[in-house]
C-alpha cells in the first residue's frame, strides 16, 4: 500500500539490496528517497547538495552497480505485501522507452515501425488486489533493446523457435513471479490482452497450473464444434448484459457500452503447424449490442465460468487491466518523466529506469485510491496524511477551522490536485498525475514550514 513518507518507503524497497557494499544500498536508499520527493525533476534538482548530487551520479555512473539487483529487492519488497491477500492480479503489458539524447541513442534498439526510433522496450507485470482494491506493487519487469541488425525481423516469425521470439516474455514473466513466490503463485491470476494469446504461452499456463485470464488475438480451432471459436460464440445462450465503460484512449472517446455476455468451457486445439494436446480452457464473450465494429471481447481463461456470476468476475478481472496502462503513463509521460532522462550509457540510463519504475508504482498507488471515489469516500484522509498535515491542507483550501474528524480520502486526493491548481475542467473528477504529485509535495512543503516556523518559537 501507498506510504506516505518517502524516506520510509526507500527503506522498504530499496533497503536489501544486494550491490556489494553496504554504502551502495544507503545511496541508493537516499537517492531514491530524494526523487521520490521530487518527482518528474532531475537528480540536480532533486538533491540539495553538491556533494549529494556528485555522490548520485556516482552511483548512476559505476558500473559495478547492477540494475537488476535494484528490481530484485523491488520486486522482493512487493514479495512481501502479497503475504496480507488471497487473490491477487497479475496484470502484464509491454510499452516502449523513447530517448531522444544523442550521446545513449547509438546504444538503444528501434521501437517501432518508424526505423529511426530509438529505445527500449519492457514488459512489466503489476499486482493488484481485487477484493481490496489495492495497488501492490510491481513483482516483474523485463527490459531489453532490440538488434538493430534485425529490423524486420517478424518476416520470418515462422521459422524461429519460439524461446527467440520477443513473445516468449509472457513464459519467462510468469517463470520469475513462480520463482519469486513460491507457493503464493496459486493465489495469482495473470490478466493479459491479445498479444499473449500464443498457444505455448497458453499450454506452459494450463501445464504449470497457473491461473490466468487472457483476451483472445485469433478465432481459434475448438473441439466443441467444427466452427472457429468466435463463430461458435454466437450459438451460445446469453448470459445476461453488462454495461463496460470504454476508456477514452487516442481519438476515441470514452463511452459506455451495453453488451451481451455469453461463456462456455471449450478445448482449443493446437494448431496445425506445432504438436502437443489440445488446451481445456472457458470462454467468456461480451459484445456490445447495435454497433457491427463496437466491444467485441473473446476471452480465454483457467479459471473455472460455470454461472454467470463466474463470468462477470472474470470480466471484471479483465476490466482491471487498465491499472497496467496507467503505471506506464506514471512513469513516462505523466509522472517521473523517465523518457527525458539524459544520461551518458545504456547502463546509467537503466539504473535510473528502474529507480523511477517503482517510484512510479508508488505514485500509481497515491492516484488509485483517489480515483475509486466510492471507496476513497468510505475511507479517513489520515490513511495517507498525518492529522497534522490534513489541518494544513484543510486551512489552506478551505479557509476556515478544520473539523473535529478528518474528512474522506476522496477530499484530500481532490484538494491535493487543487492545491497545485487543478480546476476540473473535463468534470470528470480525475486529477491528473503531474497536479496530483505537485501537491502532494507543496503540502510537505508547507508542513516543513510550519514545523521549522514550531521549533522557531521554541
């Protein structure tokens, strides 16, 4: 869960890492500390000190330093948390890295169909808590950059074994998190969209008695019938509607959409062309109603949909997939502003992408229990502030004497975003990630203020 104090949170995650000195783990601990304090700012801006700063890119520049020890005492932290839930979501997605400095773009890879793009690519896979609508925490991330040489590669996709093909990362996701959690991985359920619907991915799932939820890519071949997958949905019995906010993304709008939910258990056959046994899997269908190219979702899943309750959960599963999205816009463009980074090497660059990774988590955590309004109304304030800290913030929004109890966590995620002059302008009562952050760091300002201003006085 989110923690309000920085210095406390570096601790947590940071605190065993393995770097071969102990001075290391301490630095890292304060670096971390100072950008999470100061978010979407350069380490210059971000430390106090000229020594401080020296020190920080030090430790960015020495190449003893390895970044994955800095994820795995990450994701070791979140290890930790998934101790306190039953069920927990494991939901993947792969986004790329785009650097525009000179002096690192030679060493990066293409990231898109655009030859001249420069980056790298990662596949992260963040815990969330369905039952207690939590944030947890990231538990894997994947970075690479792709040979140059290679471009266009996927000409002969055909022809590589699939342990070279960039969509093998959904396996080896799911072999670290097994490594990691041990017996806790029974208790995770992996939500993936249309790219991870590879029939190896699927048959390592099913075979390793991992549970997941993945959206379908391809009308599959099925035992049940001698139509394809999506033709056979068709001549399943409905099992109720359900209405799917669709999220505005790029040019579309977002809308709401009736749909018309369908399931039924179906065996996919392994296609012609690789061998094993078919794959006993459910299906669960939500169509949208009256529009030809509207939501269309075809999902194949482990978990067992024998009513239609079981296939609402399992759509509401789904539906939570956006989290994944949204840690990506935390870390990138709306929060710590990972892709203005400017560092010298490939190497320095990734020991401040990672840092920034699970700094991002924590902002995600912040801006997800202001978001589930319903839930943040129900909930203190003084989950994430001090009472000392929400006084502060009432003083200053609402210019009167703050109340005898604290107010809802929903008037402090509201008041934080105006404090940094968020106006609502959309009325859709989402503050955005860079108003959010900004003041929740004026209000620490200001609490800094009026406690030096207290020992003044004394």
């Amino acid at each position: 869960m989110f923690s309000t104090d920085a210095e406390q949170w570096a601790k947590d995650t940071f605190y065993h890492t393995e770097l071969g000195d102990s001075r290391r783990t301490k630095r890292l601990v304060k670096l971390a500390s100072s950008l999470a304090n100061h978010l979407g700012q350069s380490l210059v801006q971000s430390l106090k000190s000229p020594a401080d700063i020296e020190a920080a890119y030090r430790f960015t520049r020495n190449q003893a330093i390895d970044p994955q020890a800095i994820a795995e005492a990450g994701f070791a932290a979140t290890v930790e948390h998934t101790k306190h839930y039953d069920c927990l979501l494991a939901l993947e997605d792969t986004t790329s890295l785009e650097f525009s400095h000179q002096t690192v773009r030679g060493e990066m890879g293409h990231t898109t169909s655009n030859k001249r793009s420069r980056g790298m690519h990662a596949h992260s896979v963040l815990l969330f808590a369905p039952e207690e609508q939590h944030v947890v925490g990231l538990i894997e991330q994947e970075r690479w950059t792709r040979d140059l040489q290679a471009y266009g590669q996927n000409q002969r996709h055909a022809s590589r074994p699939y342990i070279e093909k960039e969509s093998y990362k959904w396996e080896r996701a799911s072999r670290a998190m097994e490594t990691r959690l041990g017996n806790g991985i029974q208790k995770v359920i992996s939500v993936c969209d249309r790219e991870a619907d590879v029939i190896e991915y699927l048959t390592y799932k099913i075979s390793h008695q991992q549970r997941f939820i993945v959206r379908s890519m391809q009308s599959r071949c099925i035992k049940e019938s001698e139509e394809r997958l999506y033709q056979y949905s068709d001549s399943l019995a409905h099992a109720g509607t359900r209405t799917v906010q669709v999220r505005q993304k790029g040019g579309r709008k977002a809308r709401k959409a009736s749909c018309e939910v369908r399931y039924a258990p179906v065996t996919v056959k392994i296609p012609a062309n690789k061998t094993g046994e078919p794959v006993p899997l459910y299906y669960v269908g939500c169509q949208e109603v009256g529009h030809e190219k509207g939501l269309n979702w075809h999902i194949l899943t482990s978990e067992p949909v024998r009513t239609k309750e079981d296939a609402a959960r399992i759509l509401d599963y789904y539906e939570k997939r956006w989290l994944i999205e949204e840690f990506h816009k935390a870390w990138k463009s709306g929060g710590t502003q990972v892709e203005g980074l400017r560092m010298q090497s490939k190497e320095n660059l990734e020991r401040m992408v990672v840092i920034l990774a699970f700094i991002a988590v924590r902002l995600h955590q912040l801006r997800y229990l202001g978001l589930n309004k319903e839930e943040a109304e129900k909930q203190s304030c003084e989950t994430i502030l001090s009472p000392l800290a929400w006084k502060l913030l009432w003083s200053k929004q609402e210019k009167s004497k703050p109340p005898k109890h604290a107010p809802s966590l929903y008037w402090a995620y509201i008041n934080l975003g105006k404090l940094a002059g968020w106006h609502d302008s959309k009325r859709n009562g989402r503050v955005g990630w860079e108003r959010l952050w900004e003041g929740w760091f004026m209000l620490q300002t200001i609490l800094e203020g009026y406690l030096l201003a207290q020992s003044l006085d004394l």
